[in-house]
C-alpha cells in the first residue's frame, strides 16, 4: 500500500494523502499526530490558526523521521497579512515546529474585504520562499478571480490551491482553473466533516464494494488527483482512512459520488469571509 506521491509546478513531491489536524486541540496534537505517523501517513497539514504546531512538531521530533520523510504544511493566519509581519510570524511556525523550514506554506483565506490586499501579501511569501523557509508557496480558499490576480501580478504561480470539496461540493469550475494555471488542487473537509456517513448512496457504493463509507470517499477524491488530508481521532480510523490504496472505483462509482453535488458549502465563502482573529 502505497501513498501516491504528486509533483508541483515548481518539482517539490507532495504525498497526494495526509492527515488533517484542524479541530486537533493543543493537547493532544502530538499524540495524534505520532499515532498518524505510526500508521503511515508522511504528510501533516497544520495551521497557524489551529494553534498546535507545536505539538505537530514535537510528534515529527520524536519520530526518529527524517526531516524529508514528512511533508509539512503551515497556513499564514488572518491577522498575519501584513507584509510587515509574514516573515517573523513565519519564523514563530518554524520555531514552534522545530523546522527549518515547511514543504508547503499557504495564505489561509484571501480575506477580499479586509484593507490589504493578499497579492501584497502573496509578494511577502514570495520573500519567504526566495529565502529558503518553504520549499513551496501557495494559497486557500483563493477563487478563480484571486488566483488570476495572483498569477498575473506576482512572480510565483502558488504551487496548490486548497479549497473546500466534497460530494455534496464537487467544486469542478475550481479545479479545472486550478489546472489551467498549473495549479494543484487540494480538498478540504473531504468527507463534508462527518456528513458523509449518512449519506444511502454512498452506503450503497460502500457496501458493493465491500468498502467503508470513507473509503469510498476518499478514493474518489483521490481518484480525482486531487490532494486530501482527512481528519480522525482515533488510530482505527486512522488505519481505515489510509486503507485505500489497493482497490479502484469504477467509473459508474466515480459518477454517482459526483452526481451528489449539491453546490452545497459547509464552510464560509471565500468571497465573504473576513474573520481576523484578534492579537
Ligand atoms: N484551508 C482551510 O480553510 C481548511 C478548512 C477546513 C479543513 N482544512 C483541512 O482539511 C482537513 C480535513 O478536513 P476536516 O477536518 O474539516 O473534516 P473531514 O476530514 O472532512 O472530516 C473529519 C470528521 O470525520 C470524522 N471521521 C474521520 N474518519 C472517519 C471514519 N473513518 N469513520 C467515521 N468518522 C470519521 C472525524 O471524526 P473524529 O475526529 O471524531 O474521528 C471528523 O468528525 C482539516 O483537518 C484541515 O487540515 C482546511
């Protein structure tokens, strides 16, 4: 069983398949984190926002890993996107990480209604990345009108472009700009954050299959090329999360989980969110 590896626009390899650690509190980021390690899982996905690199880095520290043997993601929180301030606060992730440096590093939200403008802070992370403390720059929740601008104004094409998908909100339109501008796609909430797991349909799938709900799911998104990270607490689902890399789902399959688009959100509009938190 082996993870699938990607490689983005600027050569880096990203395991397609990770761990997600939104929701992980603080205290209990590390053991999760270790256990996920355990299992397989060789790409984390934190956030300054989470508040628990701390803990993803001690669990990659007590590993015995070697540093290229996990791939690490960081978000640049809302109220970091200032230009004044990316690099320091990209500073504080790696010192609480106990990184030199990131594989991946994102603007978290675009944040279109706040007064700076994420293409002034695109340049900043454009900085971070000349000086070699991530080994790959891009964004989140960015809409097609934010990448153009991004793409055409700064002098890095973003590496990925996580954004929310899931059956009920397949995000097609997203993803094919993504492509055009060689631009990764990466899904968040990829099992709609438990949603799923009441869905006739995909019990269905899951039982001709002789799969798991999530199974079923995941495979689809990784059959899709898209680039997932699903969260879970306990090491058996971790274990039946990362189960996924030896069975195919058929086109028809393929099909009837994407006919379940609903053009459904469960998180916020990237258009309209502009919760900066405070400090
Ligand atoms: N960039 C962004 O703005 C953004 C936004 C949201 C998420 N993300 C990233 O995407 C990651 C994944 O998304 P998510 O955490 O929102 O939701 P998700 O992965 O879609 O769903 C997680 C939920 O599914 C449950 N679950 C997981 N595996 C299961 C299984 N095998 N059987 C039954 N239940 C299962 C989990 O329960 P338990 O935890 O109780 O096991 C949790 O409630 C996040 O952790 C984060 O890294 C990014």
């Amino acid at each position: 069983m082996t993870v699938p590896t990607l490689t983005l626009n600027n050569g880096v390899q990203i395991p397609q398949f990770g761990y997600g650690t939104w929701q992980v509190p603080p205290e209990s980021a590390q053991d999760r984190v270790a256990e996920a390690l355990d299992v397989g899982y060789r790409h984390i996905d934190t956030a300054q926002m989470y508040g628990n690199e701390q803990g993803v880095g001690a669990a990659i520290a007590a590993s015995g890993l070697a540093r290229d043997e996990v791939f690490v993601t960081t978000k640049l929180n809302n109220n970091r996107h200032d230009p004044a301030v990316v690099a320091g606060s990209v500073d504080e992730s790696l010192e609480k990480l106990g990184l030199d440096r990131v594989d991946l590093l994102l603007i978290h939200w675009p944040l279109p209604m706040i007064d700076i403008d994420f293409v002034d802070t695109w340049r900043a992370l454009e900085e971070v990345y000349a000086a070699g403390k991530a080994r790959a720059i891009g964004v989140s929740n960015f809409q097609p009108s934010h990448l153009r601008r991004v793409v055409q104004e700064g002098t890095v094409v973003p590496a990925v472009n996580q954004v929310e998908i899931h059956p009920y909100f397949t995000q097609d339109e997203l993803r094919a700009v993504n492509s055009e501008l060689g631009i990764a796609t990466e899904a968040w909430s990829p099992l709609a954050q438990g949603e799923v797991f009441s869905d006739s349909a995909l019990e269905a799938i899951a039982r001709s299959t002789g799969r798991t709900v999530s199974q079923v799911v995941l495979r689809w998104h990784v059959q899709r090329g898209d680039i997932v990270f699903p969260k879970a607490s306990s090491v058996e689902r971790l274990k039946e999360n990362f189960d996924l890399f030896d069975f195919e789902l058929s086109a028809a399959d393929m099909g009837a989980i994407s006919a379940l688009d609903a053009g459904r959100r469960i998180g916020p509009d990237p258009d309209t969110m502009s919760w900066v938190p405070e400090g």
